[in-house]
C-alpha cells in the first residue's frame, strides 16, 4: 500500500519523517506496536495516516480535550471525517456521534479513556469494524510512569470486546521500566518497539543558579530574542510574573486550568499568533501545542521529574532551529521539591479521614454511593471539616487510584444557548449589527431545537461559521442575552466526585502498598533524579536526559552550560599557558621544548598553547628551540 501517496493528498508532504512510516507499516500488518517520539516528533501522523489506509474505524484515546478537538477540525478541513466524544456532549450527541461511527461514517473516533468505560460506548463498540486502537499519551497506564491515570486501565476491556484490533501505543517519555510496563499493561501479543532518538540537536540545555529568578529571568528574555513559554508551579505567580514582564516592556500573558474557556483561548490564540511574545503557565499549557517557533522555554519553578521536565522543555525549537530550554535553580528549590513528597503522599489516616468526610459531605451511608456523582467545591469541604487543601487534593487522587471514587477536578460543561424569542419574531428584529445578525445565522444553521430547549455549542466552529474571532462570538452572546433574545450559558467548570464503590467504613479502607509505598518510593526517584540532573554541573545536559531515558550517547551536546562551561575554562588554562610561554621567552634567548614542557601545566594544555602561539606567529620554533619573535 502506497502510504505516502496518502501522506501527499492530504498532508502535502512527499516523505516521512524518522521512524513515522516503520510504525505505519508494522500497525498496518496487525502488530501491536509502541512508538517512543520525542515532542514535536510527529506522532499524530503514525496513527491518522494508516486510519485512512485501512478499512474500519481507528479508536483514538488521548486524555487532552482539546487536542481532540483541535484535530478532529483539522482533519475534517482535509476532507477526513474524524469526530470526538468528550465531557460536556449530550447524550444524543454521543449516541449520534456512536452510530455514525458503527455505520462507517467517521474514519478516526477521540474518546477519553473515562469514556470507554462506560456501558453505552462498550456495546457500541462491540458492533464497529475497529480497524486499530491508538492510546497516545500511553506512558498514563503505567504506574510506574511519571503521569498514571487509572481510567486507562479499563482499555484492555476493549481488547476483549476487539480482539482482532492490534493497540498501536504512543508516547514521548518513557524509560526502560515503563516501555515494558506499557506493554503488558496492554496486552501486547509480543514485545514490538520501535524508538526515535530524543536527541534534539538545536536545543542548549542550560541550568542558571540564580538567588533572584525575576530579574535573571527579565534579563534571559532581554538578550534572547524570540516567542517564549515561562513555567511556574502555581496559578496565582503566572499572573505575577505575567505582570512583571509587561512592566519590563515584554508582552505577556497568563494561562493556567482554572481560567474561563473563552479566556484561555483568547490567550492562547494571542500568543499563537504572536501578538504577545511570552506566554506564563502551569503545566496545564502546551500539550497539543503545536507552535514550531517557540525560541525559548524557562523553568522559573522545576517540575518534578526529569519525564515532565524534557516534555515542557521540547516544546522549544520544533522548526529545528536553535532554541533554549533553561531551568532556573537556587538552593531552595532542592528543600521544595522534597516537600511535594509529603504533600503528595499524605498519612494513611488522613486520606482515611478525607474518605468519611466526603460521606458526612454528601451525606452517603455505609453500603450505599456506588453510581452517585455529586458537584463539589473544595474549598467549603475543607472549610467545614477544617482540612488542608493540598493534602485533600492528594488524598483524592489516592482514593482514585485505589478505584472507590473518580474525582475530576477539570471538568469542562460546554456552552449552552436557547432563544428566547419564537423564529417568527427574530424575522422582526431590525435594530440587530451585522455581526449580531451573522451569529445569530451561523447559529440557526448548525444546531436545532434552539427554541424548546438550552442545547450545547462550540463557541469555535460559530466563529468559524460567522467570520469572526471566538471572542466577538462570546460578547455578541452575551450582549443577545442582555437583549433578551438568547440567554447564553458559557463554558464552566463544575469539579465533581463519582463514587465507584458501595461506601465503607473508613478505618476498614484498605490503602495498599502498590498504590501507597511503590508509588511514594517512585516519587521518590524521580524527585531526586530531577534534582540530580539540576546539580550535576560535570555532566554534559543533553547526555544526562538521554540516558536517563536509557539511550546510550556517544559525544557531548557541546551547547549547554556545563559543555561550554567547561570550553571557558580549557581557554582559560590555555591562556594562562600562553602567558607563561611567553614570559619565559622574553629574555630573548632560544630556549628548547623541554623547559616548556616543565612548566607547571598539563602536558596537553602546552602543546596546545605552542601549537596556538605557532600558528598566530608570537614565536619560531626550528625543531628543537623556541624563540620569541
């Protein structure tokens, strides 16, 4: 089969790139098979080509909504049908979405791995022809990995319902434990991997020890020219630091998890676009970020492991041109990445205790709960029952893995729309502005039921639709409903708990090792391996991601701060040579090589300064004397 026929008609591109079309060829010939690419890497060409080669539907599962999203547009700007199943979508809609997908309608299905767990999806399923089922992000499954998320567990229940399908699995970070702990995991038929190396030649690694990241990190921006992405560890210090730079005069914007919808875009799309040049985040922003020209990525906050760490910072220099990733460090930040370990990992009696608060919460009794989801504010619990934030939060995501709850702390509820005026009295409407009419038109044509009942839409396909920003679609909602003629719900979040199990008494839960001291012991290590890799000064950067990742280097980067640290300081010893030389030939006199070689400096460093000196004419040398000249 000619793939790359398929790769010119509807990517424009006449080869493949680095292992891309090997990955290909083996999902195409039935094997289960995991791809390690490094960011920027290609990776959504390995599945969306060989959907399209292949009979049947391919069943995407990726933890990114709006990665879906995002791709399902662009796939179906090319004329590829693609459509997603996704929090937020009515029950119609995902039945819909469902059977097109069971008559062979949509050639590649995104879904949640929280989706494929769910009855209606497993039995629709059951009457599709999956032609193969790709698990991105796949290192999620692990538990030894550094991003495990329990709802991908439930995928090998897939495999029973399509045991024909092979599993084409796909990550950018990984290492030896979780390569082959991702294989079981999913059932592999036999070990079959297939690895690009992630060795990004263009990127300087560099490490700055720096007591006042602030104005370390104003003046890296200052030298550096170039789109930049700036990491920090909380919500409230994007804003800060987003402030900082724009007092500096560097435009800059903030984004983290909690901001609305609209907003997020809004500032997403800002910085895309260039209008701003330094976007301030939590590790909420960049996967399914795909902006070739981002000229630097700074750590002001280190993440912690060193598989985050080479993710966020690959996200530098994807058009191949030169580009930085700097981690700024201090001797605080050793003590603080330490302390995420308890805070991650709180005492047993704690989560215990967080377990039958949540019951008293929402008031659920001994042997009863399971099917139940309830909103939840945080906040109050903890206010009522006098708890720490921080330890709730971990013991929440603990109670999850140990399968008694879900708890999803960012849900998206999508936007909501109905008319409040009959179709007829729109027709009167006379004082509407032309893109006030052209939403409303835009609307009309892609949804029905608008006037019987709130149905949900995309703020970014009526933009789309109506020629205009998402934004302008957003302040033309909300001036329709202070008119009165819609009323418009925008995007929210709504956190909420599901209860998997019957409830129990809290002092019979049983936290078990496998999910409470191997996890912790893990944390651990990679912790101390991040920590490592910002103290280590004697060891070239790039050399120490990659073979942490277990790929084996043979020559230094030659870019980073210990590689062109250790550059300065052979000039300096040869200079200091040099001027050794010369000062013992100043008297004149021919003197032979060894009195120079008696000097006190390492035998290679002298050779180096003559060889230096030789060439730029300070001395003659006839074989056996030096002179200076």
């Amino acid at each position: 089969m000619d793939y790359r026929q398929i790769l010119r008609e509807y990517w424009g591109y006449d080869n493949f790139r680095g292992i891309q079309e090997e990955i290909i060829q083996s999902i195409c010939s039935g094997k289960d098979t995991l791809g390690l690419m490094p960011t920027g890497g290609g990776k959504s060409i390995t599945f969306q080509v060989p959907a399209l080669a292949l009979d049947g539907v391919c069943i995407v599962i990726t933890p990114l909504i709006a990665l879906m999203k995002d791709q399902v547009d662009h796939l179906k700007a090319k004329g590829i049908s693609a459509a997603a199943i996704y929090s937020g979508m009515t029950r119609n809609e995902i039945l819909k979405t469902l059977e097109n997908a069971v008559f062979g309608a949509i050639k590649l299905l995104y879904v949640s791995p929280e989706r494929i767990g769910s009855p209606l999806f497993q039995k629709k399923v059951s009457h599709m022809h999956v032609s193969f089922i790709t698990v991105d992000e796949a290192h999620c499954i692990s538990q030894w990995g550094y991003d495990f998320r329990p709802a991908y567990l439930q995928i090998t229940n897939l495999r029973k319902i399509k045991p024909e399908a092979p599993i084409l699995a796909l990550t950018a970070t990984a290492t030896h434990k979780v390569i082959d702990d991702i294989q079981q995991c999913l059932a592999f038929r036999e070990k079959n991997v297939f690895r690009m190396s992630f060795e990004r030649k263009n990127l300087a690694y560099v490490v700055r020890i720096a007591a006042d990241k602030e104005a370390e990190l104003v003046h890296i921006l200052q030298a550096v020219p170039g789109c930049a992405i700036v990491y920090v560890r909380s919500r409230k210090k994007t804003k800060e630091i987003a402030q900082l730079l724009q007092e500096n005069n560097i435009t800059a914007t903030s984004y983290h998890a909690g901001l609305e919808h609209v907003t997020k875009t809004i500032r997403q799309e800002e910085w895309m676009s260039n209008k701003v040049r330094v976007i301030v985040a939590t590790n909420a922003f960049g996967m399914g970020i795909d902006k070739p020209d981002v000229r630097l990525v700074i750590h002001i906050d280190g993440p912690d492991s060193i598989e985050a760490y080479f993710q966020e910072a690959g996200r530098a220099g994807r058009d191949g041109k030169k580009a930085y990733a700097v981690l700024l460090y201090n001797s605080v930040d050793a003590r603080k990445l330490q302390k995420r370990i308890d805070d991650n990992f709180p005492p047993k009696d704690y989560i215990r205790k967080v377990y039958d608060s949540l019951a008293y919460y929402f008031q659920i009794g001994i042997d009863s709960g399971a099917g139940y989801t309830f909103s939840f504010d945080i906040n109050k619990f903890c206010k009522i029952y006098q708890l720490s934030i921080t330890y709730t939060l971990s013991s929440l995501h603990i109670l999850s893995q140990l399968g008694h709850i879900v708890y999803e702390d960012d849900p998206s509820s999508a936007a909501r729309i109905q008319f409040l005026l009959s179709r007829n009295q729109l027709y009167y409407l006379d004082h509407l502005t032309p893109k006030e009419d052209a939403t409303i038109e835009a609307i009309l044509r892609l949804y029905g039921g608008l006037f019987n009942d709130y149905v949900y839409i995309d703020e970014q396909l009526i933009s789309q639709h109506a020629g205009l920003s998402p934004q302008e679609v957003y302040l033309i909602l909300k001036g329709l409903t202070e008119q009165r003629i819609v009323h418009f719900i925008p995007q929210r979040k709504m956190p909420f708990i599901h209860y998997l199990r019957n409830r129990i008494d809290g002092f019979r839960l049983n936290i078990t090792s496998e999910v409470y001291e191997d996890r912790k012991l893990e944390y651990e290590k990679r912790i101390q391996a991040f920590i490592n890799y910002a103290e280590n000064s004697h060891i070239c950067r790039s050399r120490q991601l990659l073979e942490y990742f277990g790929e084996t280097v043979q020559k230094d980067c030659n870019q980073c701060d210990v590689c062109l640290g250790e550059k300065q300081h052979i000039s300096d010893k040869i200079v200091a040579c040099q001027t050794a030389i010369i000062q013992l030939l100043r008297d004149g006199k021919p003197h032979c090589t060894a009195e120079m070689h008696a000097l006190p400096f390492a035998q290679k460093d002298i050779e180096k300064a003559m060889e230096q000196l030789l060439n730029e004419e300070h001395i003659d040398f006839d074989g056996t004397f030096m002179q200076q000249k």
